[in-house]
C-alpha cells in the first residue's frame, strides 16, 4: 500500500497517514526528490499520474416514480435496474489546454412486471488539469482514469436519492470505464477519444 506524504506550509515534512491505525513521522529516507513520486512500503518508487481534481460537482439530478403510489403496494420483489452509462469530455480552451471537464451520465431505469418502478439520471462531473503526458495517453487518461475518480461520489448520490425516494438505495457496482471507453470508440472511430 502506498504511503502519501504530507507536507507542511513551509515545504518540510509533516507526518504520514495513518498506517495500523498508528502514526509516526516521516523518516529522512521515506522523502523523495519529486512531490510527485510516491515511494512504497517496500521502497519502490513509482511517478504518480500528473492529474489534479480542480472542481467536481454535480450538473443534473432527475428521479422520477411514474407508478407511484401504486408500486409502493405491488412491489414484492427487488426491481429489475438497467444502467446506462455515458462518458463526455470537453477541452475548456479559454482556461489553458491542460483543463478539461469530464462528464459522467448514468441513467438508471427500474421495471418490476414491464412497468417502469422509477427512472434516476445523474449527471456529475470534474475539472481535472493535466500535466504533461505523452499525446497517446491523454483520451484514455480523460475517459477512464478521471471518470474512476468521479464515479465514486455519483453512486453515493443515486444511492442517497434512491433510498429517500422510498426503494432500496440503489448500489451501483463498480463500472468498467475502460471497456465504455473502447465501446465508444468502436461507435465513433473518427473523433479520437
């Protein structure tokens, strides 16, 4: 597991997370030369990925219980769910080419019996500057590693509004970003991303 390393105002070291449950402070040999660089407990360094989470923030919240109240008294079972999930990414030329938005979509749609038990869309998103990577790596970075970092707030939020909604909160299980990457693709080849 990967320690990260605080560092106080002054640019000298402060302590370690937490590790066992224990603190202790940083020895001379746990600093490295680049913040960047994170050094294991087994001494192996390796360069953190140069993305910074500038902002994120939720874009758009729908819920809606077409069947309600009725399927309050017919649900007997846990609702069928089909999630759609969708990935956009926008360049913000005006604020250097580094910042970028990445949106997250999902609409998730429950059908007990055929008839639509309620429909949540979620739209959330984040500003993330990028540091210098190579060309090659900059889509697959925007469209499956910064949606990574965003997904975990998103399923707290359908889960939150789901449950308030009266239904089981909704646990969406982890997503394969990467396979959504390749997906979209394979359905746009010309774009790029």
């Amino acid at each position: 597991m990967a320690k990260m390393k605080k560092m106080a105002k002054n640019g000298t070291s402060n302590q370690d997370q937490p590790t066992n449950g224990k603190t202790k402070d940083l020895e001379s040999s746990d600093r490295t030369e680049n913040p960047s660089t994170i050094k294991s407990d087994h001494g192996t360094a390796f360069r953190a990925l140069p993305l910074t989470v500038r902002s994120q923030y939720l874009k758009d919240l729908s819920f809606e219980s077409p069947a309600a109240p009725e399927i309050f008294l017919s649900l007997k079972q846990v609702p069928e769910i089909v999630i759609d999930v969708g990935v956009k990414t926008t360049e913000l030329a005006n604020n250097g080419p580094l910042l970028h938005e990445v949106t997250i979509s999902i609409v998730a749609t429950a059908y007990h019996e055929k008839e639509v038990v309620f429909i949540c869309e979620v739209i959330y998103a984040g500003l993330f500057v990028l540091g210098e990577l190579p060309a090659e790596i900059v889509q697959p970075v925007l469209n499956i590693e910064c949606p990574r970092i965003l997904f975990p707030f998103m399923r707290s939020i359908i889960g939150e509004v789901t449950g308030n909604a009266g239904f089981p909160p909704l646990m969406i299980n982890p997503i394969d970003f990467s396979a959504v990457y390749q997906k979209k693709r394979r359905e746009h080849p010309s774009t790029g991303s």
